[in-house]
C-alpha cells in the first residue's frame, strides 16, 4: 500500500496521541494535523465530531475513521508488521482488557487532574493554555487567554458526563495512586506489559498518561509514586526505534501487570457492569462500591456498556484452552466473573 495516512488530532486529546505513538510505533506514514480552527471547520461533516479523526491512503477523501479502538484493529487487519496485539490469544485479550482500562477508566483520572484547583496542587489556567497554544498558534494574549477559557468552559460540562463528581474524588485519585505504583512494578521487570515491545494495553495506558504528565497535580503524584513513569511515557511516544519480543506464552505475568488485572477486576469491570445493568434497566444513575467501601456514582454511558459486552464477545471467540488460560492468568482478581457470562 502506496500513500500517508492522516490524523487529525489534539496534543490534550489522550486519544489522538495515542493513535500517533501506535503510528509511530508501527513505522506507518503519516502525517500528524493539529485539529485547528480551519482544520475543525474543513472536517466537520465528520461524524461524530471527536478526534482523532483518521483518513487510510487507499480510500476516498471523504472517508474518515475515529475512535482509536476500533481503528487499532482496523490498522492490525491491514499490516502485519510490528502488531501491537501479542501472538498468544490469552496474553491478546488481557492487553484488550487493559487497553480498554487505560482508555475508559483513564479519562476519569485525566478529567480530574486536568482541571483540580489551585487548592489541591492544580492550575487550571495553566492547563488550559498549554493545551490550546498548539492549536492556536501565533496569537496575543488577550486571545489565548480568550481560547483557553473557552476550551475550559466547553471541557466543564464534560465533568458528570466522565463521573468527576465529588462524591467520586476519593476513589479517582486513590486509584491514580495505584495504577501509576502498579506500572511502577512492570517496569521494575520489564520494558512494557508484556514484554520488550509495546502492545495495545501500553497504549491504552500511555495516551492518559501523557495528559496526566502535563496537570501540575497529576504529575507531583506521578513523580512521587514512580521514578519510571516519566522516562517511559517518552520512550513509548515515539517508540519506533523498539525492538522486541513478546514474553514466552508460558511465562508468569509480572507483579505489575497482575497488580493492574487486579484493580480491573476490583473496580473497572464492575463499573462496567454496573453500567451495562444500568443502560439495560433504563436506570438514570449507577453506583458502586469498592476498595474497602470507596463510592463511584455517576450516569450511565452506554459506549462503556457496549465496553463490556465487546470483551466478553472477545472472551468468548477465544478457544476453550485460551479461555481457561485467560481465567488462569486473573487468579486472585474479580475480573473473571464480570466477564465469563
């Protein structure tokens, strides 16, 4: 295949960078696009209106791709070089599971940091306007500060929709604590989550991250909890100079990565069936409990209901072998029964 692929996205979109480190990563050519004014204007017969926002080289110029999940697995039917899925099934799956972790449950870490006050370590301001210059450019201060505030005001009302409410505060910013410890602990034993190359859970996890490295807040706990953490979001940024291998299908998962099937099976897939029960009942509000008695109370999303059943239509394509193995794997977590159904 002949030509570049094209991506339109946003610095301060966890989505959009990281579909460009698994570009990176997979030595595909593209070309990056900042999601300007003219840029939003020139696409927005796109629906629906997120980002990234990615054209393939050998199809029509009006057609475009988004939502970085589906996409991944679109570019994984399309090159065989350098897969980001790993060859054994089971290990496969757990890299969904974990990707869809990253993704989901990473963006209620993320909203929160990005915009926490002054009086819990955050600058908003800050924030607004390291996020908006990229896409701004040359511009005078008066009109930054203008941008900024309406990207902050467009961003606000997307708090309950994430489930940033402050009955939910607790839990987001102990489990923030957590994942970055536990990824502390794949990188005491390992270059990524299984093994020496990057598969699509460590992608999942980077694009969070990475937003999660810019908030004043989220990255004093970072540096506090990790002195890892940091080096690696730039070593997987751009990541196309990695070698690697896969670890051996018979291996023991890492300490880390156990620790991260646990929190899932903990708190991430219960959220999701709470979710599915939720959208399936008609329900306006679901509410978990978890880790020891810590709340999460929110209004249901249905694309995470759709979340769940994804994994579990995965689970169940899998050989019964690679079933039971899957189920191995998460001994001593929860996550099983949340997805065997």
């Amino acid at each position: 295949m002949t030509g570049r692929y094209q991506v339109i996205g946003s610095l301060s979109s966890p989505f959009s960078v990281k579909m460009r480190a698994i570009m990176r990563y997979r030595r595909l050519p593209h070309d990056w696009i900042l999601n300007t004014r003219e840029v939003q204007e020139r696409t927005k017969h796109i629906k629906p209106p997120i980002i990234p926002k990615v054209h393939f080289p050998d199809e029509p110029a009006d057609v475009w791709h988004v939502d970085s999940s589906p996409m991944a697995y679109l570019l994984e039917e399309r090159h065989s070089e350098r897969s980001i899925l790993p060859d054994d099934p089971a290990h496969a799956f757990l890299a969904h599971l974990l990707e869809d972790f990253g993704d989901e449950w990473g963006t209620k870490m993320m909203f929160h940091y990005r915009w926490v006050g002054e009086d819990k370590g955050g600058d908003t301001d800050y924030v607004a306007h390291l996020m908006l210059y990229p896409g701004t450019g040359p511009s005078s201060d008066e009109a930054l500060r203008e941008a900024a505030q309406k990207f902050r005001d467009w961003q606000v009302p997307l708090w309950p929709v994430a489930g940033i409410e402050p009955q939910n505060v607790p839990l987001i910013e102990s489990m923030f604590g957590r994942i970055v410890s536990a990824w502390d602990l794949v990188l005491r034993d390992q270059n990524f989550l299984f093994g020496s190359r990057p598969s699509l859970g460590d992608f999942g996890f980077y694009g969070q991250l990475y937003q999660c490295f810019w908030n004043p807040a989220s990255f004093k706990v970072m540096i506090q909890q990790s002195r890892r953490m940091v080096p690696w979001l730039t070593i997987i940024d751009d990541a196309s100079g990695v070698e690697g291998s896969w670890i051996a299908p018979d291996a023991p998962l890492c300490d880390g990565v156990r620790e991260l099937l646990w929190l899932a099976g903990e708190v991430y897939l219960p959220y999701l069936d709470a979710t599915l029960r939720a959208v399936e009942a008609g329900e306006e509000r679901l509410q978990i409990q978890v880790l020891g008695g810590m709340i999460h109370s929110q209004k249901p999303m249905k694309y995470h209901a759709r979340c769940l059943q994804v994994m579990r239509e995965k689970l169940a394509a899998l050989s019964e072998a690679d079933r039971q193995k899957v189920r191995r794997l998460l001994d001593g977590s929860d996550a099983w029964r949340y997805l065997a159904v």
